[in-house]
C-alpha cells in the first residue's frame, strides 16, 4: 500500500467522521473568542506583510519560493480580513470548521513557500489548531490536528524532493505534529472543564433565579402585608397584601408619612420602646383592622425595617365563631333545663297577673317577671340558631325587584306612624345570595332603623337605597335612618355578639346579620350620616362569584 492510498484513506475516514459529527452552536464566549481568532489572524497577516515589504525574509527566512511566499502572504491577509468582516456572528459551527481548514492550509502553504521548519511558520500551526480545539470540540478539534499534523509531515516530504538539506527536517516537523495532537488535547481537557464548571455556575445561577421568582411569588400571594423601609421611611418592598390591606395602588419608592401616617406613628412607637405592642389602626375608614409588627435588617451599616401587617378582624371574627360555637353547644346541651323552669316561672307569672288581689305594684312586678323570661328565652333562640345555623343557598337575585316586594310585604305589618321608602339606581343590579337569609337580614337592621328612628321623631322612618358602586362596580344596599346614630366610642363593638345599649337587647342581631352577609360573600358595614342617623351598608358579591 502506498503513502498516498493510506492518506486517503484516513482523510476519507476523517470527511465521514466530520460530515457525521454534531456541530456544538457557538455560545457568547465562543463568538467571543472568534472575534479575538479574527483578529490574532489579521495581525499575522500584517506581520508577514510588513515581513515581505521589507526585505527582511530572506535574511531571516530559507526560502524554497519567495515569489510564492510573497503572494500567499498577502492572499492570506486579504483573505483573513474579509473572513473577519464577513463571519462575525456564525448561525452554524460549519462555518467555524471551513475557517479552521482555511487558516490551516495557508499556513501549510506559506510553510513549504518559507522553506519548512526553520521558518518557524510551523509554530503558528500549533497556534491555529489549540484555537481551532477551543472552538470546535471532540473528534471535530483532533481532526483540524490531524490535517495540521498531516500537512507538516507532507509538506516536509515534498521540499526533500526539492532540496536534500531538508532530509533533516523529518524530526522537527514530526515533533510540530505531535505537538499540535498534543496542543488539542490540552486545550480540549482545559475547555471541557471550563464547561463544565461554567454549566454548574450557569445551573446553579439558574436555581438562584428560580428560588428568589418563587420567594417573590410566594410574597406576592401572602395574604400577610409585608413592607420593607429604609432609614427614611422610604418603602423599598411591598407585597399585594400590603398594598390591599393599605388601599394603595403602588408605595415602592413612596415615603411612608402621607401615604400612611398611623402606620409611622406605630413604627415610632415602637422604636421608642419595642417592648410594647404596637397599636392597631385601620388604612382606610371601611377597611379592616390592622395589627403592624416590626423587626430590624441589618445590611453592613445600613438598617431597613421589617413591617408584617396582619388583618386581626379575621382573627377576631374566627375567635367569635369558636366562642359562639362552644356557647351554642353549651346552650343546646342545657337549653331543655333552662327552658323548663323558665316556662314555669314564665307561666306562673301569668296566672299571678290574673289574680284579682294584686295592686298595681305587684302587677308591674309580675309583668317584670314576663318580660325577662322572653328576653331569655329569645337570647336562647338565638344562641340555637347560631348553632344550627344552616348553610346559605344563593341564587340570582334582581336586587331591584326584589326590594321593591320585599318592601311591599313588610309595609303590611307595619303601623301608621312608621314609614318604609325604597330608592333605586341603575337599569339592572343582580347578585348572588341566599333570599331567605337576606330577609332575614334586612328585616332585623329596618326593625332596628325603625326603632331608633322613633326615639327622635313621632314618624319613625327607614330608607332602602339600590345602586351600583362605580369603584368596585358591586351592587350595593344601604338601609338609612334619621335616629340618633352609634356613639363614636361605640363603633368598634357594634358587630359583636352581646354588645347591646339597650336594656331588652340581646346584642346578636348585628353579629348575626354580618354573619349571614359574610355567608354569601357579602359584606356588611356601618357609616355614619352627616345629616344624623345611621347607615349599613351591604355590599353584594359579583353575579358570577358564586355559583
């Protein structure tokens, strides 16, 4: 077998393997360090221009064809420019490969021109080919040595053929081919391990990202409000549930006095003396109560405030619940020897109201006796029906139409001196609610509209107004009367179970009424009138809400 057959051989075996290989796409470092290839290339070729023009080649150089030497010169200058000019952002590796051979020919070329080793254009050879291996990996890279390795010992052979003294040059062209196998595999060991410690840092930068956009999603989805202030007062993070519980749109950068001055009053309190507990406020007038927290960052020099905000009207109203839950077991438990005795007494006290023997003031006694055994026992109705209350059943509802009958049948049990009035706005205001609860409801806040409203006035009288709130586009009712109104210091206790400020109340028929409203995702809230009297408001849940 020849020398020729067997170097077509491997250069067959060499074209498959390449033509079979998978091209790896060059990432940002890759074009990076094509850019500086395109460049170091230009530089050589400027060199052994300015090589040539002066003629300092002969003196330093053995050439076996200058002329030829002096054309591939600046064949490879010209052609390296237009490479970098052309292949600045390569879509393929394929182009990569082609650039690679192409800079390995010209330089086997201008080797064998510059007369072989003692050029030294065969160390620029090496240069190319550990590159190549940076750019181009695996069997890829090897193959750009082989052809490196191939063309010296190649070349080396043919200028023997021409010139004797270059017999001598067989070890030092092979050592060039050795080095240049040897160049690749270096460079490819090093770059393999750059990969792979830059994918761990990409992977673990990667997981970075992704814990801190699951942190802030979870903060973000806290019903918790969470702030983040500087020194200043300056707020550098807020979640949703803060911005919903402050009834603000967007307080990043925001200082914190006018947009939530009770807020800061509590955070100085609490930096006067952090043993207390901060105070409870509420952002807006209808909003709930909060209850601030606070806790100190320490950045190197640099201290933020920590803000939790909770909503403790949930606590509370959970606290309710169970409180009224236990008292509902109870008073079921002991409701049959609790009513027992109290019929009897309530019985007994009739047949004593009937005697003819008694003066006016054991009568007025007796009828004392009457009229705390129903007190009583409505306070025990009530207390069962919390216990067993059932569970609400919406359906759609035209508020508009509904009022108006639910006006006109409660109009009929009502005296002359008593007036009822209903007032809509809006073409059609629908929700979702259980209509026996709602009843319910509002049966309980007119009665007691119509009470207070007959504490001022001979015409005792309540409005129900219809309309649609324009911020929330919610329906709303609200149920208003010209009676004294709810004392300031009053406010906050008005929904809870047995606050009453009259002597025969129960003090559940507002906690019960809240209770039901919130059943049917309805809320119900109190507003003082300016012109006097007392307003509740319901505010309805979307039609589509429930279903």
């Amino acid at each position: 077998m020849t020398t020729g057959t067997a170097a077509r051989r491997i250069w067959t075996r060499a074209a498959l393997r390449v033509a079979t290989e998978s091209l790896t796409f060059l990432g940002h470092q890759g074009r990076r360090i094509l850019r500086l290839y395109h460049l170091y290339r230009v530089a050589i070729g400027l060199v052994l221009v300015l090589l040539i023009s002066s003629d300092l080649h002969n003196d330093l150089m053995h050439m076996s064809n200058p002329a030829a030497f002096h054309y591939g010169a600046w064949l490879y200058l010209i052609l390296n420019i237009l490479v970098a000019v052309l292949l600045q952002n390569p879509k393929r590796e394929l182009p990569v490969l082609a650039l690679a051979l192409l800079d390995v020919t010209l330089l086997a070329a201008l080797f064998y021109f510059a007369g072989g080793t003692p050029s030294g254009i065969g160390n620029l050879l090496i240069v190319a080919v550990a590159i190549a291996n940076i750019l181009l990996h695996g069997r890829i890279g090897f193959f750009i040595a082989a052809v490196a390795a191939t063309g010296l010992i190649y070349l080396t052979f043919y200028l023997n053929l021409s010139d004797s003294a270059a017999s001598s040059q067989y070890v030092q062209a092979a050592a060039l081919g050795t080095l240049c196998f040897a160049a690749a595999l270096l460079v490819q060991g090093l770059t393999r391990r750059l990969q792979v410690s830059e994918s761990l840092a990409r992977q673990r930068a990667e997981e970075v990202a992704n814990l801190e956009a699951l942190n802030a999603q979870i903060l973000q989805r806290m019903r918790t409000g969470i702030l983040v202030l500087d020194p200043q007062e300056r707020v550098l993070l807020a979640n949703q549930g803060a911005l919903e519980l402050l009834g603000q749109q967007e307080l990043i950068g925001e200082r914190l006095a006018p947009r939530c001055p009770d807020l800061l009053k509590a955070l100085q309190q609490w930096r006067d003396n952090p043993t207390l507990r901060p105070r409870n406020f509420k952002a807006i007038p209808d909003g709930a109560t909060l209850q601030p927290s606070f806790a100190m960052l320490q950045h190197g020099v640099k201290q933020d405030t920590l803000v939790f905000l909770e909503d403790i009207s949930q606590i509370t109203q959970k606290a309710q619940q169970l409180k009224l839950a236990s008292l509902g077991r109870l008073t079921a438990s002991i409701a049959h020897e609790i009513r027992n005795p109290l019929g009897a007494i309530s019985h007994a006290a009739q047949l004593l109201q009937e005697s003819e023997a008694l003066d006016a003031a054991d009568l007025r006694l007796t009828q004392i006796i009457q009229d705390h055994s129903r007190r009583m026992n409505l306070v025990i109705e009530n207390v069962l029906q919390l216990s067993r209350r059932r569970q609400a059943e919406p359906q759609l509802l035209d508020l508009k139409y509904w009022i108006h009958r639910f006006a006109s049948e409660f109009r009929e049990s009502l005296p002359a001196n008593q007036r009822l009035h209903v007032e809509t706005q809006g073409s059609s205001l629908q929700t979702r609610m259980d209509p026996n609860q709602l009843i319910q409801v509002l049966t309980n806040l007119v009665q007691n509209g119509l009470r207070y409203s007959g504490q001022q006035h001979q015409q005792a009288q309540v409005w129900l107004r219809v309309f649609r709130d324009e911020a929330s586009d919610l329906p709303v009712l609200e149920i208003l009367d010209d009676g004294p109104g709810v004392a300031p210091e009053q406010l906050q206790n008005i929904f809870e179970p047995f606050f009453t400020t009259e002597s025969k109340g129960t003090g559940l028929g507002l906690y019960i009424s809240r209770e039901l409203c919130e059943s049917n995702q309805a809320r119900l809230d109190y507003r003082q009138r300016d012109e006097g009297g007392s307003c509740f408001r319901i505010v309805f849940a979307h039609p589509r809400k429930l279903g």
